[in-house]
C-alpha cells in the first residue's frame, strides 16, 4: 500500500493569526477584513478585465481566462505555453459548466470550480502529485503510534460536529509550490490538542517541519507523512514545534533554525486509528479533536472542487497521494453523510479552503486509511 504525501501550491495565511497580512483599521474583524481584502480583489480583476476588453475585441472567453489569470496571479513563460494553458483551461471550464449544470439538476452532490489548477489538464495535475511523494506505507507493518480504543457506541456519539465552533482550528492556510501538506496536517492536529489542553490556539511552524524531520523520514517539499511528524515532535521533548510567527513559512526547503526559545506545542506521542475504520475516526473526531488524514485527492473533481459534499466513486482507499484536516462531520439536508476537511491550497480553492467528503462510502477516498493524531 503506498501513500504519496503531498502537493500544493501557493501560501498565504488568513485572519487575525497572521499580522503580517493585516490590511483593514484595527477596528475590523478578521472576518470583515477578509472579506474587504476578497473583494477589493475582486474589483482589480473586474476592472483589469475591462481594460483588456477595451484594447481588443475579445470573446467572453478570452475574458473569463485574462480575470481568472490575474485572480491567481498566473503567467506563462512564452505565448505557445499561453495557448495551451487556456486549451486546458477552456476544456475544464466545460468540464465544471457540464458538472454543474447536473449538480442543479440534483445528479451531482457538490459543485465545481475554476480554481487555481484550472490550467492544467488532469494527467499533469496527477503527474506533480505523484512526484511529490514519499517511500511507502505497508499496512501490514505495525504503525508507531498508540492503538486508539474507542469508548463509545455510535448511537452515543454527536450527529454533527464541527471544531472550528469551538476554538480548536487555525484560518486556512496555503502550502504554495511545496509539497508540505503533512506538515500543514500535522500542524493542524496539534494546535487543536495543545488548545484542548491549554485554551490557547496558537499557529504552529510547518516549515521546521519541513527543514528539519528529514532523519525521521520526511523529505521537505517533496513529502512526508504525518506520523514520522509527530516522532520528530516528540524526539524534541522538552521541546517541541515552534511558532509560525518564530518560524515562518517560505515553500522551500532551508536550514533548520528550530530555536526551543519559541516553543509552541509539545507533542508526547500519538495515537493511531484503526485502518479503514471510520467508525473508529468519527468517535476520535467527536471526541479528542481535529485528526491529521491522508486522502486520495488526484482527480479532476478534486481538482476544482467548490462546494457540496464530494463524492468520487473512482477514488481510491490506498493510493493516497494528499495530507489534509479532518475538524468534524455532520449530515447534509438531503441525508448524505460528510466528513469536514480542512485543506491547505487558500481560502480560493474549495468552500473557502474546506470540502465535505463523503463518509461512510467503504473508506472513499481512504479518509480513514491513515488516520492519527498526538498527544500532549
């Protein structure tokens, strides 16, 4: 069974965890400046649009791809790559208009989008997710984590939960050109635990994840998995994983300046769930917190995800390819079941970075295929 973690694509941060990208007076919300800065974003691209427009007669098209292009910031290195880059674009722009129109119709259960990876056809997008991978995980191989033991009966268990009510989970954050998503998983689930035990959400360092698990297995931007995260974190003890203010994320590999001085969380080890359970990962959701997951996530649909609850019936339970944040779990109005995941590609891919995937679908996805979580 092989496990290929991870990929990404551009970081930035979000809320009042990061000043470095406050815009708004002091006296707006996170909330409220967030969405001032999306829509001052906005306007730029609208008005940009209608200055190209003005220069030359464009098609419809032409248009949507110049404003999606400067929404993402996107530039290609000579017109021949231009032009294939907007032919990948057009045939997904059908691909989501075909989808969409059959998700109005109730066909579908979620929603797609044009979102960053909009340019590339799926066989490319596949392609950087499997060459940013690591080694391989064997399920017949003892894992190195505590075996979690769950408690309660499923019937006892809340029909819904959701971590970010309660003060667990930090804003979205984007990885960039990195394949960094086991250390933003990682990260996840330990802010969660170290808020559980202390009442203090604090955002932790992925890049001293990055530079400096490597004895441990990790690769940097080129992959890693979550468990040989949580051993680095805890070979550290006393110490542990620095602040994200300390040590800030630059979606590169560098040198490791872990400094005990700016200590975030400690880990003491961690727990794993049984594989392919999910009944087991719903009662550690509901009951200890946000869990780190791998997932398949290299299909078209995945892709360019928006909203609704994903469902990939082609998607599969062992070749996992992308670390993420299971932060809760409920029912939708129409009676599908979801898991609530956490991403790390920005507010702009997804439902402002998250994706309901579907749960109790046989382990779709392989959302309950390596599932853990550390102990502090």
């Amino acid at each position: 069974m092989v496990i290929n973690v991870c990929f990404g694509y551009k970081y930035k941060m979000y809320g009042a965890m990061n000043k470095r990208h406050r815009c708004c007076s002091v006296m707006a919300s996170p909330n409220t400046c967030g969405y001032l800065k999306r829509r001052m974003k906005f306007l730029v691209v609208v008005a940009a649009a209608l200055a190209v427009a003005s220069a030359a007669s464009l098609s419809l098209e032409d248009l949507e791809f110049h404003a999606w292009k400067l929404m993402f910031g996107k530039s290609y290195s000579s017109p021949v790559e231009e032009s294939q880059r907007r032919s990948s674009w057009i045939s997904n722009r059908k691909l989501v208009l075909v989808h969409n129109m059959l998700a109005d119709q109730g066909i579908k259960s979620y929603r797609l989008g044009m979102t960053y990876f909009a340019d590339m056809e799926n066989e490319e997008y596949r392609r950087i997710i499997s060459q940013r991978c690591l080694g391989s995980f064997n399920a017949s191989k003892p894992r190195g984590g505590s075996t979690f033991l769950p408690m309660l009966g499923d019937n006892d268990l809340p029909t819904t939960m959701d971590w970010r009510d309660n003060g667990y989970v930090t804003s979205i954050k984007d990885q960039k050109g990195c394949g960094s998503c086991w250390a933003f998983s990682t990260t996840g689930s330990l802010e969660g635990q170290h808020y559980r035990k202390t009442n203090k959400l604090v955002s932790l360092s992925e890049q001293q994840l990055v530079d400096c698990s490597g004895k441990f297995g990790n690769m940097g931007c080129m992959g890693g998995l979550m468990d040989q995260a949580f051993e680095y974190i805890k070979s550290l003890a006393p110490g542990g994983l620095d602040t994200e203010d300390s040590y800030a994320y630059h979606a590169e590999d560098k040198k490791c300046h872990y400094k005990p001085d700016s200590l975030g969380a400690t880990c003491t080890g961690y727990v794993d769930m049984t594989s392919g359970d999910e009944s087991a990962l719903q009662q550690a959701v509901a009951t200890v917190g946000p869990v780190s997951v791998a997932i398949d996530a290299a299909h078209s649909s995945f892709q360019l995800y928006k909203s609704g609850v994903y469902d990939e019936p082609d998607c599969s339970s062992d070749q996992l390819d992308h670390g993420v944040l299971a932060v809760g779990y409920g029912t939708s109005d129409d009676g599908q079941d979801y898991w609530l995941v956490k991403n790390s590609w920005g507010l702009d891919w997804g439902d402002k970075g998250y994706i309901m995937m579907s749960r109790n679908k046989h382990n779709q996805c392989g959302i309950a295929t390596a599932s853990s979580y550390p102990l502090v």
